[in-house]
C-alpha cells in the first residue's frame, strides 16, 4: 500500500508563487525600463494603378489577346510588390544605401532585439522581415507597409526608400511589358519595310532594263498605232482595188499603191510581233512581268499599312498599360516609440507567468493524484 505524498504546505506554495512569478515579472520590468532599445514605428499605404486612357485606340481579337492578355490586375501587382519588398536583393541594396547592419546592431545594450554585426546574410534578411511587415488587403488591392527601426528619422528614411524603390521596380516591369508587347510589331514593321523597298527596287530595275516607264501605257500607244495602220493599210488596199480596174498593171500609180501597202503590211507586222512575239523583247512578256511585280508591289505596300498601324497601336496599348503606384497614406515621422512600453509590457508579462505558474501548478496537483 502507497504512502500519500504529503502536499507542500500553503505558506511554501505562496512564496514559490511570489518568488518565480515576481521575480520573472521583475525581469521583465527591469529589462523594458533599462535595456530595451525604443523602436519606432511608421506605415505607408500603397495601390497599383493602370494608366487606362479609354479616350485611346485599343485592340480587339488576336492582337489584344497577344498584347494585352499579360495585363495583371491590380491585386496581383500588390502581391507582386509584396514579394519584392521581402526580397535579398531589395534587402541588399537598402543595406548599401542605408547601413541596415549597422543601425540594427547599434543598440548594443538590447541583446534580445539587436542584430549580431556578423550575422549571416539569411539570419540579416529574416530580420529585417520581421522589422518591415507588408500587408496586402485583397478587397481594395492595398498595400500597406510597416517599419520599425531604432530611430524616428531612420524609420521614415527606410519607408521612403521602399517606397522608391516599389515605384523603380514599377517602372522596370512597365519597361519590360512594353518591350514584350512592341519588339514583335516593331520586327515585323521593319520585314514589311525591307520586303516593299525590295519590290520597289525590282521595278525600277526592271523599268530601266526594258526601257519603259509604265508597259500598260506603251501597250496603249502601240495598239493605238496599230488600228491606224490597219485603218491606212484598208484604205490602200480599197485604193489599190479600185484603180486596179481601169488601169494597166505596169502603172505606175499602181505599182506605187502596191509598194505603200506592201510597206504598211511589213510595219504592222513588226508591230504585231513587238505586242505578242515571244522572248526578251516581247511586250506581252514585259507586260506579264510588271503586272506581277505591280501586284507584289501593292502587297508589299498593304502589308506595311499594316505593320505600321499594328506597331503604332502596340506602343498606344503598352502606354494604356502602364502602371504606377499611388500613395494612400505617406509615412509620417513618429514621434513616440511603438516599444518598449514598460508597464503595459510587465502587465501582460505577469499575467502570462501567472497562467504558466497555475497550469504548472494544475500539472503537478494532477500527477500527485494519479501517484495515490
């Protein structure tokens, strides 16, 4: 049979309470009052913004799928620039241009709190993580962000520069969207603009090598030649005929007819073979030729119309989409420490050592009476 374990008597459980509480209590107060750094607190609250001028030409179909399905909403921006304000190259260079080491690690009485100066990078940016908390609210695509620092100027210094740099990063990511969004038109603008001054330069080529400013004009002329030849060589022959009636067929009025119209057949011939005849000289050929080049010319032509009015909507849609950060509420420069405050500090501290004494308390009451 077991021995009950006889209870502590009160008076000892009194004093062990006042002992362990008060003297953590105690701790507690002494180290807010005489080694806790102050720490400054100031906020600043951000919202992305698109530069939507709707009074703009925008694009419809394939090309605002292409060059406008990238736009990210405001919300995603925030999140996006939430990410970037936690990032080490941001911590980085806030570090070179501010000394971030060097002002968390100032306060060298503050052990808890403080920064080790030789900290290793991944200990400084987990740090300053908990030194600068930002917000997203997704309702009104907010940003909101808070800074603690050791000193009231140097806490809105860093607000400021974050800020800073939020709007660099901003301007980047506009820089980059509109390359994306016009490096593809600008590329094809210029291959419609090399291939129309190719086809061009073929005409005039071919223009000189043929001697011949427009064919369709020179076809025009020649076949205007040629129904005056046939209207000359009818008459003749009708005059030749005619007189071939009365007159002898040594002549010499008619063997001059004979020559007249035997000269104007010869003439429409050549004629005729210039507009039909095969090979290099042939106007049917040069004919078929610039029509082909024409043609190609105004395809050319109609395709660069296009390149040109692609690109020139490609910049007007990369400008609707440029994003900007606008200020809600600026950093304001803080005028009483956010911490330590002592006596709201040691309350909550002995409240807290309290529950810790009585659930240690509840704990050891409840083993003695499963040991009876």
């Amino acid at each position: 049979m077991h021995t009950p374990a006889a209870a502590p008597p009160p008076l000892f459980i009194k004093w062990l309470y006042v002992i362990s509480v008060g003297s953590a209590t105690l701790a507690v107060l002494i180290y807010l009052l005489l080694f806790a750094a102050p720490t400054y607190r100031t906020e600043a609250t951000l919202i992305v913004r698109e530069n939507r001028d709707q009074g703009g030409p925008s694009l419809t179909g394939l090309s605002a799928e292409m060059l406008g399905g990238a736009v990210r909403g405001s919300l995603e921006d925030a999140y996006i620039l939430a990410g970037y304000l936690k990032s080490p190259g941001l911590i980085e260079s806030a570090d070179e241009a501010l000394e971030l080491r060097a002002h968390y690690s100032a306060p060298t009485r503050d052990l808890i709190r403080r920064l080790p100066m030789k900290a290793p990078a991944e200990d400084f940016h987990e740090f300053f993580r908990k030194r600068v908390k930002v917000t997203v609210v997704p309702e009104s695509s907010m940003l909101t962000v808070q800074v603690n620092a050791f000193d009231p100027n140097f806490t809105t210094g860093l607000a400021n520069y974050l800020i800073a740099q939020s709007e660099t990063a901003i301007n980047d990511l506009n820089a980059r969207m509109a390359a994306s969004q016009t490096n593809l038109a600008d590329q094809e603008l210029e291959n419609a603009r090399v291939r129309l001054a190719a086809v061009r330069q073929e005409l005039f080529e071919f223009r000189t090598a043929n001697e011949l400013i427009d064919p369709e004009s020179e076809i025009g002329f020649r076949l205007g030649n040629l129904s005056q030849l046939d209207a000359r060589l009818l008459t003749k022959q009708s005059e030749l005929r005619a007189k071939q009636q009365f007159l002898r067929e040594d002549a010499l009025e008619l063997r001059s007819l004979r020559q007249e119209v035997s000269a104007l057949e010869e003439q429409r011939t050549a004629e005729t073979r210039r507009l039909v005849a095969s090979g290099d000289h042939s106007l049917a050929d040069a004919m078929k030729t610039f029509e082909a080049l024409k043609l190609e010319s105004e395809f050319a032509t109609h395709a660069y119309t296009a390149a040109f009015a692609a690109a020139e909507n490609a910049k007007m849609e990369s400008i609707r989409q440029e994003k900007f950060i606008l200020t809600v509420a600026s950093p304001h420069l803080p005028e009483k420490p956010a911490f330590p405050r002592p006596f709201l500090g040691t309350l909550i501290a002995f409240i807290v050592f309290s529950l810790i004494y009585s659930i240690g308390k509840l704990t050891v009451a409840t083993i003695r009476d499963h040991t009876l």
